[in-house]
C-alpha cells in the first residue's frame, strides 16, 4: 500500500529542532507569546498530543519528543520548583493486571495519572486570575490593557489518540487528522504594551513605571511564587511518557499490535503498527484515508485493542505513581496554593 512519505503534523518533512526554534521565534515576534493567555494552554495541549503520533513510531523524532517534555517550560515558562522535579527512568517488571477495562467504542480512556494534571477547569481558574492582574498591571502603566481571557476555553482530551485513533465517527468524518477549533486572531499589540507585559533587559521599570520584569512574570509571582506560569509539572510530564514507553514494550502489548496488525491485513491494509499510517496533513482527507481509518478503529475493537493498551499502562502508572509518591504530593500541594491565590484574586473582584 502506497503511503506518503511526510510527518504528521503539517505534511511536509523538516528538521523538528529548526521548526521548535523557527515557532519560539515568530512566538516573541506576536502577541500569544504575551497574551492572550488560553493560546498557551491550547497550544501546549495540542503539541503534547502531536509529539504521541511523533513518539510511537520505531525510529520515530525524539528530538520533538524531548522538546514537548520541556515545552511546558518554554512556553508556559514553569518554575523553578516544578523544573526540579523529575521522574527517575527505571526498569519495572511487567505488573499482573487482573482485569481489563471495559470502555464502550469511541470513549477516551482515563488513566490514573489523570488527577495530576490541571483540569480544564483548573486551568481556567487560573487563566482568569492571572488576565485580571496582567490587564490591572496595564492599566496602572497608563497603557491600554490586552484583551480579556475568553470565559471557557477548548481543551483536547489529553489521551485521546494516545493510542491511535479510536473514535468511529472522527475516523468517519476526518480520517486521521487532528481537527482543533479555529482559535481567536492574535491581538496587535503595540511596542509598549509588549514592554510593559514583557519587561525590559537593562532592569529598569517599563513603559509607564511598568514592572522590570514585566507584567506577565509580575502576575505570575502573584499566583506561582515565582516568575512562571502554571503548568503541568515535569514529573508527571515525565511519568506520562515513561508509562507509554514501557508499556509499549510490554509484551501483552506487542502481542495485541500483532493481531491488530493481522486484522488490518485482512482487510487490505498493510501496516506493522497503528502509528505507521501516515498521510498529508494539509488537505481534506482522501477515500483511502477515511477508509483506512474506518478499518483501524475497527480492528482496534475486534482485538480489544484500547482496553487492553490502557489497562496495562494504568499497572505501569500505578507504579511509577507509587514510586514518586513524594513527588507527586507537592504537586497537589502547590497546584492547590495555586488555585487557592486565583481564588481569593477571582473572588476580590
């Protein structure tokens, strides 16, 4: 079977390391490097699940793979206390999984990492709580303040191709291409406003005796303590790609792949794995496309595919959960000091 040779996110073969540098780039050059602050939740969301597709691949981009783990810090600018905190990568002996679970075709599955990320809610809040004092510190440099947070924001489900396509009906409509709603245009902003949200590099106050570190990092400290925006941290970051990873090599796993695979064969279609299925990201999906996808997610529920992934990657998680207990607990000790600081902010007003 004929398959275009091309990466998954945009159609078009380069370098992960130059397209990583050329968006921070153009990032600092527009406003949604300063606000408005959804874009960063929503880009981070949606990059971590391109960087899967990525990933799962045998000799797949590392290289992007890495850049996500620490996008969270690049782009959301995570602080010092969370970069510290890292998930060790160890060995784990395959985990007895007494029982599968049972999800009814095209729901996502939830994982027992989940509670550890932010919750779009939790983001919301502190989304919200971070717009009021950015667009206040604006306001007292004299200069007009940026746009207001939009009041609910769309968030991907976090595994939702986490094992490949899943769901009947995307596959039906749009084959295997990701479909995100349009996000708003970015804001024009003036020089001196992105100065004043920015700061400046000599130390000395902004436009309008605006904070040297700029109204962005002002904002933050007010929430995070430091000058970082919220993020998910990298220890669950971490322990995220590591559980995929080692179950992956599991070899219940492998085996389920294989029937998959034979499944596939079956019905015309010659692929090793389901991350093999590449096509063209820049235009509408193709008749082979759809249909190749309508026959993955079948195949996927003939051989019990997602239950049987996700259920040995819960094991996997409840171990590595178990192992960075510690860890794991300051997490949901400052992601609660946080939500608490947004609180009383939200309330104030």
């Amino acid at each position: 079977m004929h398959r275009s040779n091309v990466g998954p996110v945009d159609g078009r073969k380069r370098d992960v390391s130059v397209v990583f540098s050329a968006r921070q780039s153009e990032a600092r050059r527009t406003s949604w490097y300063f606000l408005p602050l959804e874009r960063r939740a929503f880009a981070l969301r949606k990059r971590e699940m391109y960087s899967f597709m990525f990933m799962r691949r045998p000799g797949g981009k590392l290289a992007l793979f890495l850049s996500v783990l620490t996008t969270g810090c690049i782009l959301g600018s995570c602080s010092a206390d969370s970069a510290r905190t890292s998930a060790p990568i160890t060995r784990i002996a395959p985990p007895v999984v007494d029982s599968l679970p049972n999800y009814s075709d095209d729901v996502v599955p939830a994982l027992p990492l989940d509670p550890y990320f932010l919750s779009p809610d939790d983001s919301d809040k502190l989304l919200k709580a971070l717009d009021i004092l950015v667009r206040d510190c604006v306001r007292r440099a004299g200069l007009a303040p940026p746009r207001e947070h939009p009041s609910k924001n769309f968030y991907p489900s976090r595994n939702n191709r986490r094992y490949g396509i899943m769901d009947s009906r995307e596959a039906d409509a749009n084959g295997y291409r990701l479909v995100f709603p349009e996000a708003r245009p970015d804001e024009v902003l003036t020089e001196e406003q992105i100065k004043a949200l920015s700061g400046t590099k000599n130390g000395k106050p902004g436009p309008g005796g605006a904070p040297a570190e700029g109204c962005n990092a002002s904002a933050a400290r007010q929430v995070t303590g430091t000058s970082g925006y919220p993020s998910d941290f990298p220890v669950v970051q971490q322990i995220n790609h590591e559980s995929f990873r080692i179950s992956k090599e599991d070899g219940r796993v492998t085996k389920v792949i294989e029937l998959w695979s034979e499944c596939m064969k079956g019905k015309g279609f010659s692929y090793k794995t389901p991350f093999d299925t590449e096509f063209r990201q820049d235009q509408p999906p193709s008749p082979l496309e759809i249909e190749t996808a309508k026959a993955d997610v079948g195949c996927k529920r003939q051989v019990n595919f997602v239950n049987t992934w996700s259920g040995i990657e819960s094991a996997y998680q409840k171990v590595l959960i178990d192992r960075n207990k510690k860890a794991l607990d300051n997490v949901l000790l400052k992601r609660n000091e946080q939500l608490q600081k947004a609180h009383l902010i939200l309330e104030s007003r």
